[in-house]
C-alpha cells in the first residue's frame, strides 16, 4: 500500500471517529463502496456523456473518412468502460486497501471488465481498419476480413488465457507454456480456421479470388458474384439470388472458374455453332453470284475469288479439276464479314468463322468473337442479335440448318402416306396390277 492509500484511508478513519461510527467495522466498507460507486457514475458520465459525445459531434463535421469510420465501430466508448474498469480498481485499493476481504472480489471483476472491453475496443479498432483499407484500390484483392478474423482469434485466445489464469490465481505464463503440450488438441479445434487462412493467404499471394468476381464452382453449386471472403468461408450470392458458401480450402484444393478477367480485356466469348444440312450444300451458280455480289460485305470476296478462280481453270479441261466457289463457302465468308463490321464486337480480340468436323447433325459453322459488353443481360442480347440475323440469312445462300424431325413433321408425313393412298389415282395402278 502507498503513502497516498494509508494517507486516504487515516483520513476516513478520523472522519468516522468525528462522527462516532468508528467502531462499526462494516461503516467504513459501506462508505468505501458508496464512494467507488459514486465515482464510477461520475467518472461514467463525464467520459460518456461529454467527452465521447464532444469527439463523436466535432468528427461528424470532419471530412476524413477514417475518423468517422472509427467512431461508427463504438471504439471510444469501448475503450473509455475499459478505463472505468482500471479507475474502480485504483480506487478500491486506496479506500479499502489490498488486505480487505472485498478487494479480491472486486480486484477480480475489475481485470476482468478491462479484460472484456480492452477486447472489444481491439476489435472495434480492427472493424475501423478493414473498413478504411476496403475502400482502396490496393488492398481489393487482399482477404482482408479473413486477416483480421485471424487476429480477432488470435486476441480472443489471449484474453481467454488471461482471464483463466486470473481465475485460478496462475501465471498466464504457466498457460501459455502449457499450450505447447496441446498442440495436437488446438490444431484439432482450430482446424478450419487454420485452412481458411492459409487458404486466404495464398489466394491473394496468387491474385486467384476477390470480392466482386465472377466465380463458378460447380461442385457447390456456385455461380454467381463473391460477395464476402472470411477467415473460414467464401460467400457468393448466385444469379438466382441465393447464397452459397464455400469453404475457403475448398478454393486451393479444387478447381473453380474465375470470369474476371473478361472485364480486363474487354470482352466476353461468343461460341456458337449453326448446323448445315449436308444435302444442300453444292457450287454455286452464275445467278447466285450475281445476286450475292450485289451485297456490300461479300462484293470484294467474289471478285477476288471469281478473278482467282478464273486464272486458275485456264488451262484445266476436264469440269471434275475445275475450281468453283460453294454456297457454304460464301456463307463463311460473308459471315466472318459480317462479324468483322459489327459495332457491338471487340475487334482487337480473336474473331472467326470456322468449320468444324461433320456429324449426324449435319456441319457445323462455329461463330467465335467478343462482345464488347460483359454482363449478363446487354451480352445474351447482342448474341440473340447476331443469331437472328444468321437464321434468317443462310436460306439466301441456297442452305438449310439441319433440324431433327418433330412429331408434328412426322404427323404430316404419315397424313401425307395415307391420303395419297386413299387416294383413286393410287388406287388404279393396284387394280391394273391384280388383272
């Protein structure tokens, strides 16, 4: 005890003898209660309901987001109930002194008041941190919430620790030695959290994940935008509007799609084929060329071709040697021309039109291209357009797109049989046939 404490305590003590309740034993506790009590409130209202209060009012006014960030997260308030909780401790040893039967009691309370809200004023402090570092551009691809609940974990076992060893009156020291012995035990328990971050760590090591990308997980049923990466899971909020989460190991130790860099290029992928039926496909004739030469996209082709064409038939005489353009081929052509001048493609990026090996399904035109605008709705728009305007053009070229035969095909196909059948005109070869 210091000089101060007995100087305090030998004050009341002659205070009482004034009054003649010296030799009450329970008058001075009572009176030393009601005093830290009394303090306590004045010491609550003048940290709450001014000083924190003034602070919150003049950084409301303050432009910088950070300051207000931090005041949005209590960290003031938090941190001044930590300080109430030291300030009744200081004053229960100076008026009761440290060997009064009560001053373990409160000695206990007291550190484990400072303990919780030194706690929560740490974990309002990280909030205000993830909060400001999210806003900049840098720290986006970082797993900053996992990070910081890593932390957090990290704290809640330092205060737990602190908290038990004040309980039964042990060394923390003896506690964290003793953490050695259960580190298969804690390694257990801690096993998510422990993936998770390390999960998180070589996410953002490797620029693989952050919120706001496309993500499709198949597995899981994922795919959607990432809306939240924690110490354990990863959020993402499906086009449906549900939420799957996945753990966050899940993401290292399998594989996943990551749409974002269609954003960075500028472009989303166009790949779609159109199938030809096989029948009618065949040259193209004199008509047919003049008719399609009149169009602005395929002019140039067919007179370049029709010109290299012609030199080299010179001197060939036997017609199965003779080159010829085809319908399939101007098709091609005039749809990679077509391609090639569409506003709403990426031009800089790959473009073509190709063929693909033929199957039961007839022959397969591939259209290949970027579509300038990557999200979902303005891109499927942009490639019904493109389609429509290909159905409708490849019956101008003297082609069909193969279509496997309907019921409602099949229905009139044997309508037709049976009234051609019923028919006298089919009737009459029979007849002549039998006589």
């Amino acid at each position: 005890m210091t000089n101060q404490d007995q100087a305090l305590q030998v004050r009341i003590e002659q205070w009482l003898n004034t009054l003649g309740l010296a030799d009450i034993p329970l008058i001075e506790v009572a009176l030393a209660l009601v005093l830290i009590l009394t303090v306590s409130l004045i010491v609550h209202f003048l940290l709450h309901r001014i000083v924190v209060r003034f602070i919150e009012r003049s950084q409301k006014q303050d432009r910088k987001h950070w300051r207000q960030t931090f005041f949005g997260f209590k960290l003031f308030r938090r941190a001044a109930l930590a300080l109430q909780g030291a300030i009744v401790y200081i004053l229960a040893g100076s008026l009761l002194g440290h060997d009064s039967a009560l001053m373990p009691v409160i000695e206990t309370v007291s550190h484990l008041w400072v303990i919780l809200f030194t706690l929560l004023a740490f974990f309002s402090l990280l909030d205000g941190f993830e909060a400001v570092l999210k806003g900049s551009r840098s720290s986006s691809r970082l797993p900053l919430r996992g990070l910081f609940q890593s932390v957090k974990l990290a704290g809640t076992t330092i205060a737990l620790i602190l908290a038990v060893a004040l309980l039964i009156d042990r060394s923390p020291i003896v506690l964290f030695s003793g953490l050695g012995a259960m580190t298969a035990v804690v390694l257990l328990i801690f096993r998510e959290p422990i993936l998770g971050l390390v999960a998180g760590i070589q996410l953002a090591a490797n620029d693989m994940l952050s919120v706001d990308d496309w993500l499709e997980m198949p597995d899981y049923g994922a795919d959607g935008d990432v809306i939240d990466i924690s110490l354990t899971t990863v959020k993402v909020q499906n086009w449906d509007k549900t939420i799957t989460s996945i753990p966050s190991y899940a993401l290292i130790s399998q594989s996943f799609k990551n749409w974002r860099n269609i954003e960075k290029v500028g472009g989303r992928r166009i790949k779609r084929s159109i199938h030809i039926d096989t029948t009618s496909v065949g040259f193209a004739s004199e008509e047919d060329l003049d008719r399609l030469h009149k169009g602005k996209l395929l002019a140039e082709y067919i007179s370049d071709k029709t010109a290299e064409i012609n030199r080299d038939n010179q001197d060939v005489d036997s017609p199965m040697d003779r080159r010829a353009l085809t319908n399939i081929g101007l098709l091609r052509a005039y749809l990679m021309a077509y391609l090639q001048q569409h506003p709403s493609l990426n031009h800089n990026l790959t473009t073509m039109v190709r063929q693909l090996e033929a199957g039961p399904h007839g022959i397969p035109l591939q259209l290949y291209g970027f579509a300038k605008e990557t999200k979902w709705v303005p891109y499927e728009n942009i490639q019904s357009e493109i389609f429509d305007h290909v159905y409708a053009i490849v019956p101008e070229f003297g082609l069909r797109l193969y279509q496997a035969p309907s019921g409602h095909d099949l229905k009139d196909l044997a309508s037709a049989v049976t009234e051609k059948a019923s028919s006298p005109d089919a009737a009459e070869p029979i007849q002549k046939e039998q006589a």
